[in-house]
C-alpha cells in the first residue's frame, strides 16, 4: 500500500512547438501541452515523432501497462489541436519488454529499432504504414544495448548505447557502413563513464553544424533529468561536455524527464511523476515535519 502510495509512476508525453536551433540557444523548454487520453491503466513514454500533418501528430512509443510493467510498442495518432489521443495501434508486443522505439529513414522507408535488451540484441524493422506494425527484424547488434541511438555521418552510421546490466553508467559506440549493419564496437571501453550523462535520451540533434546528444541524468534517480552534450566524433573517438540540463516542467509530472526528440518544428518530451500526486505530496510532507521535529 505505501509502495503504491508513494512510489509507483505515472509517465506521460507532450508536445512544444520548438526548433532544435531555437532550443540550443534557449537551453529551455516553453510550455508543454500533454496528451490527453482516457486509459487509467497505462503510461507511454519514450516518444519518438513519426510525422506531423496539418491537424495531427502520429508518434511511436512505449506503452507500459501499470499492473503488468512489461513494454510494448504503440503508435499513437494524436489531435494537434486538443492533444486528445484519437488511435492507438500495437506495433510490436514480444515475450520480452520493449521500449525507446527510436526511428529513421533513409530510401523511402522508415526504420525502427526498439530497445530490447532482455531479448540479448537489437533489431532493426521496417514500419509497414498501411498495418501498423514493424516487420522484417534484422539484427544489427549481437549484444544487449539500452536506448540505442543511431546517426548517419558521412558514409558511415555511428550508435551510440549502454549495456545490460549496467545501462546508466557506461556509453558505448559502435560503427557501420550500412543501416542494417552489422554495427561493431570502435572500442572495447565506453567513452563515458558518468551516470549523469551517458544513457541516450533521444535523438542525435545536428545544429548550426554543430553536434548534440542528449543524455539521461540518473544521479538523483532514473530518468530524473537531460543532460545536453556537445559531442566531437573524429578517428572513431568521441569527446563531449555537458553544455545544459533539462528538468521536468511540470506540477503533476515533476519527478522527471528522460526523452526528448523533434521533428517539422515540433519537440516531444515524455516526464513522469507520482501515480497517485496529492496523496504522496501530503505523506511525505508529514515525514518531513515529523523528521524535523524529531517524532
């Protein structure tokens, strides 16, 4: 009762109108708009922009039923202007959890590679649009990866990951010349080791020429916070620093954010708080005097 109370989470996904120049000269989010649905049962979160069109915006994430916390992958039809959820298709359910359903594309197709690493790898699939499912999985890494992040520089595709068991210390890089891999390692070391800024937090962002990734900050608790790098890729080596964080902006969703992506002059952020608000800010209001107080 008091685990439920207190600790379980409830995450949830919004959206700012935000260029990714605009946001590195701000260093700040605007207001976020969250969407609106009608589910008691779930939260969705790592939200990835699929497309916007004139009165909708269609995102993949991972849905997490509170019960029964194994993830899958939806793709979720949003209205633009009310925020209310009008579709939500099962892209992908497997025996083992999935989330962080990360996209590209590249000759007309779109690609995505969800994070799996219980299953021990990570595949790549093709969306199939007219269904709405992911299809055709190839495997691209041989080992169990958190939060894969790829980006295209040049001719070659570079990921960036953590590793099972240890996803929120140590970051990795792995290298191909093709999309559909194979990605293999440019080093055996991580080239981070800071539990406040490896874990990827969403896509590689290319601005004014210059190169960023986001990055989960876990020090005070998972997913509490983005740390923004600057990041340098030469010789397959990787060099970066913290330029800005980003916190949870919201009353009801303060305790954390941990995803941030954009697309067409939309960002998508996903941030978490209490299931249960007003009842666990009013506990631990009461444990706090009662500490104070020496009770």
């Amino acid at each position: 009762m008091w685990s439920k109370l207190l600790y379980n989470q409830l995450w949830n996904i919004g959206f700012c109108r935000l260029t990714t120049s605009d946001f590195i000269a701000s260093q700040t989010l605007p207001s976020i708009k969250w969407l609106n649905h009608s589910y008691k049962d779930r939260w969705f979160a790592d939200p990835f922009i699929y497309k916007i069109t004139e009165g909708e915006i269609v995102v993949f994430v991972e849905e997490l039923p509170i019960e029964n916390p194994k993830g899958i992958i939806c793709e979720l039809v949003i209205d633009r202007k009310t925020m209310r959820l009008k579709e939500r298709y099962v892209m992908l359910e497997l025996d083992t959890h999935l989330s962080y359903p990360a996209i590209i594309e590249e000759n007309g197709r779109t690609y995505v590679y969800p994070e799996n690493g219980q299953s021990g790898k990570l595949n790549l699939y093709e969306y199939d649009a007219v269904n709405h499912k992911l299809i055709n999985p190839v495997c691209i890494v041989d080992e169990p990866l958190a939060d894969s992040t790829i980006f295209r520089m040049g001719d070659y595709y570079y990921l960036c990951a953590t590793k099972y068991p240890d996803t929120q210390e140590k970051v990795y890089l792995y290298k191909s010349n093709s999309l559909k891999g194979v990605y293999l390692p440019c080093s055996e070391s991580p080239f981070n080791i800071n539990k406040g800024c490896s874990r990827p937090a969403g896509d590689w962002i290319l601005s004014n020429n210059e190169l960023y990734r986001p990055a989960q900050d876990c020090i005070k608790r998972y997913g509490h916070s983005i740390s923004m790098m600057s990041v340098d890729i030469k010789d397959n080596t990787v060099s970066e620093n913290i330029m800005f964080s980003v916190i949870p902006v919201s009353w009801r969703y303060n305790l954390g954010i941990h995803t941030i992506n954009f697309k067409d002059g939309f960002c998508v952020v996903d941030s978490f708080g209490y299931l249960h608000p007003v009842i666990a800010r009013i506990i631990f209001f009461l444990i706090n005097i009662k500490h104070k107080v020496g009770l």
